[in-house]
C-alpha cells in the first residue's frame, strides 16, 4: 500500500493492520484504525494491545472514523496526528477547500460558492474532498471543531464556554448535545478522565501538534534563528518566540506564541496568549506550515538519498521545508535579503517592525512589536522610498515592497499553500525588484511548494563544490518533486 490521501477504498487491509502492530509512526495521521469491539478508532502509534485482525476496519481520516461510528481513542488522541502534505493537483484541492471550510468557507453561501471561489464546479469539489477525506465537508468541518475541542479540554483550564467558542461552535448547547452523542461523554466527564493539564505557558494555554518522526528540530531552529526578525521573533533556549497580529472580522487581535518541541512525544507543545483563543485554528494551522509538520519524512529522504553520491551525508532524514507564519513579513525580508546578508537583512526588517508594527507588550523582553501588514507599508501616504528610505533601505528594495504590498492588498497576489505556486511565481516575477530567487524562495516557504528550486543560491552552488547556476538547474531534475527538500539539504549542510 502506498499511504495518503487515497480515501477508504485505497487502503490495504493487511499492509494497514500491519502498520498498526508495528506502531509505524510513518503511516500516523494517514491511516485510523477502527476496532469493532470497542468502538473506538486509533492511530497507528497506539501503544495499546493490538486486538484481532478480523476486528479492525480502516478509514483514511479522523472524519471518517467517526462517520463510521467510531470515537477517538483517549489513550493516543487522534487529534494529535499529523496531517499530510499532497502534491497532486486533486488532493491539494480538497486540503485548500478544507482549510477555508475550516476558516469559515461554508458560512456565506455553502457548497457552490466555496467551489466557485476555488474555480471549479460544486461536484467537482464534492468528489475531490471525498476521496481526500472519505466524508462530506459538513461532516469534516464537525469532527475538526469537536477534535479541537477535545484537545482543550485534555490539555487546558480553559472554561467550557470558551471551548465551546473557540472551537468554533456557534452555541454551547450545540457543542455539549454533539460531544455527548459523538463521544458518549459529557466535556466534563472527558476532563475528569484526561490528563493534568500543561502549566507550561505560565498565563497562556499550550496544546499539542503532533508530527512524524524523524524531526530534524535543531536544523529547522537554527535556520530559524538565523532569519529572525529583531522584536518580531526569537528562535533560542530551545524555542521559537514571536508576535502575532490577526483580524479576526473587523477586530484586530494581538499576542504572542511560543513552540518547543517534544520529542519523546513526537509532537510541538504550541503556548499561546488568551487574546488569541478566537483565531485558534488559524494560529495553529500557521504553526503547522512553519514547522512542517505534516511531512513525511521517510518518503522525501527515500526520494533524495542519490544526493549523497554527490557528498556523503548531504541529505539528512527529517530535513523539515521551514514554512513562515506571517507571509508578507517573510516576503519583505526575502525582497530585504537580496544582495546583502540575511544578518543584515533581519536589521532591516527590525526596523520597519519598530517604525511602523504596532508596540506589544509580551513575557518575553525581546518580543516588543507586530510585523505591520501589507495596507499599513502599501498604504504609505509619501512614496515608499521616502518613508523607508531612512531606515537605511534603498529605492528599489522599498519600491519592491510597496508593489508586493499593493499587490497582496488588492489580492492580486496570493502568498499561501493553498494557491497555484506556478502561476503566483509567475506574478511575482512580474513585481518591479523581484527575480527569479526572491520569487522561487517565497514559493518555497510561502506558498509551500515543495519543487521550488531557486538554482541561482550562492550557497546551493557552493555546497556542491561550484557548479553554476545552469549546472545545478539540470542536476536538480533528478530531485522531483522534492527540490524545495534538496535545497534544504544542501543549506543544511554549510552549517
């Protein structure tokens, strides 16, 4: 069997029971085992006695489990499991049309305008997302928002109300009345019988996202760390830090996150700030893209190993593709980054953050301002060049950054996982100031597109030992689907 986002009919029996008495951490997130004794569904990594064969059937998500009548297991909590990360047209689709049906797609005009806005025809969408998830969007968005419920209720004190709301149920009646028909447990009786809850986060709430290993966190924190944005984030200690700005209909929302990882647990413990609980999926779904966490490591590494012909240990297993959390705020500091130093670069970005972000106050001291979004420096009443020019920026970068920023305003461009990364590239390119590495390396991390290669990287070059840029395009053709990977690798590797 080849796992992933096939739905039901595309698993194989024998390879998924085997992959469950194995506690196959690669099949995590890909496959739920449903047990007929019990009634309840697994993930893979379940370290519990693993019953019969002849019990077990499996579903290709959590949704679909519990459509079968199935509740989640309370010993390895499905909703801790990673996600996956499609590269077919039709499967990247249906994960776009679930990522806005979680973000409130279903609530203006249902199915067909959802389908309209992603450009294609209602039941088009509908066969697409059922062979991704094995259910309905209706059903998926439920079983999402009850998940997410039940990962508060595990591990926070939050109060039941605020579950309820922050899970994005639109009355506490209608979230209790579902739980208890879904999970035969009232939410209180769940917390009774849940874990202690994580003080981790002293006055924030800290939740749990979970990956498959191996992880290459130190790597991911390092590069990180090295492109941090002073008074924006901080990636040290172990942990990445940073502020968060949202809107959230027409209020602005702020706070802060912090990320560390818990390896004995394959998972990120993700700490938040109370202001930000009524944008939780957002905030977790962006910290899920930054760390890669619905990699799947042994099928990249399987895919890239020839490169340690070229130089032995040149690709690493867990080499994770850094996504970002705030796009624009990446994009300025790429478009900064061009032709002088990441360091000098990130001195940049720190102050256009401290002239035009907004000030916070956080617990942590070297977290002081919010990245300003795309209207505030597109909107600038003088010329671009006037305002960030005495930042020590030059004409053309402030007039590449005032075009982008126009651009992602008027959604003329659109920097996300979810867009068509060859045709956004293509409107890039077209941006006066931006070229083919600043285009190819906001694909990479942005629009998490996993073939972006930007062949014309000093460092990609010098870690092969000089090849040019023409050289290193061809010699990457042998790396598809996974240059973003590779490059990642050879990255990697200078340090």
């Amino acid at each position: 069997m080849t796992p992933g986002p096939g739905g039901a009919a595309a698993l194989d029996r024998k390879a998924c029971y085997a992959a469950f008495k194995n506690h196959d951490a690669s099949f995590d997130g890909r496959i739920f085992i449903c047990v007929a004794s019990t009634g309840i569904y697994c993930r893979p990594v379940c370290r519990t006695r693993p019953p019969k064969e002849d019990n077990c059937t499996f579903q290709a998500s959590a949704a679909a489990a519990e459509a079968a009548g199935y509740r989640p297991c309370l010993k390895c909590r499905p909703e801790l499991a990673p996600g996956f990360a499609p590269i077919d047209s039709v499967a990247r689709l249906a994960r776009r049309a679930a990522e806005l049906i979680e973000d409130g797609g279903l609530d203006g005009g249902g199915m067909a305008a959802l389908a309209g806005s992603l450009g294609v025809t209602d039941r088009h969408l509908r066969r697409a997302f059922a062979a991704a998830y094995g259910v309905p969007p209706a059903r998926y968005l439920q079983t999402r928002r009850l998940l997410l419920s039940k990962s508060l209720l595990t591990d926070t004190e939050l109060p039941i109300t605020e579950i309820a709301f922050a899970a994005g149920f639109g009355s506490v009646r209608r979230f209790n009345s579902l739980f208890k028909s879904r999970y035969r447990l009232s939410p209180a009786a769940l917390r009774k019988t849940g874990a202690a809850f994580s003080r981790r986060g002293g006055e924030g709430a800290t939740l749990f996202l979970g990956y498959r290993p191996p992880f290459g966190w130190n790597k991911l924190l390092s590069f990180l760390a090295d492109r941090a944005i002073p008074g924006v984030e901080s990636a040290r200690d172990g942990a990445y830090r940073r502020t968060v700005v949202m809107r959230s209909g027409g209020e602005r929302l702020r706070g802060w996150i912090a990320v560390e990882n818990m390896e004995g647990k394959n998972a990120l413990a993700a700490t938040l700030a109370p202001s930000l609980f009524p944008v939780l999926p957002k905030i977790l779904a962006r910290i899920r893209n930054l760390f890669d966490l619905d990699n799947e490591p042994g099928g990249v590494f399987a895919a890239l190993a020839a490169m340690n012909r070229l130089k032995p240990g040149i690709c690493v297993p867990g080499t994770r593709l850094p996504g970002c959390f705030d796009p624009f705020e990446m994009a300025v500091r790429a478009v900064l980054g061009q032709q002088i130093t990441v360091k000098a670069a990130c001195t940049l970005a720190g102050r256009i953050a401290r002239a035009f972000g907004e000030p916070m106050e956080t617990p942590f001291a070297e977290l002081t301002h919010g990245f300003p979004d795309p209207e505030t420096l597109g909107g600038l009443p003088e010329a671009a060049g006037n305002r960030l020019g005495p930042l020590g920026i030059i004409g053309s970068r402030a007039r590449a950054i005032s075009a982008l920023a126009q651009s992602l305003s008027a959604g003329t461009i659109t920097l996300s996982p979810l867009a068509d990364p060859e045709e956004e590239v293509g409107k890039l390119l077209s941006l006066p100031g931006v070229g083919h590495w600043t285009a190819q390396y906001l694909a990479m991390r942005a629009l998490r597109w996993p073939d972006a290669f930007p062949h014309t990287d000093y460092g990609l070059r010098k870690a092969l030992a000089g090849p040019t840029s023409a050289q290193l395009l061809e010699m990457s053709g042998q790396w598809r689907p996974w240059r973003a990977y590779a490059a990642m690798n050879l990255w990697n590797s200078l340090a």
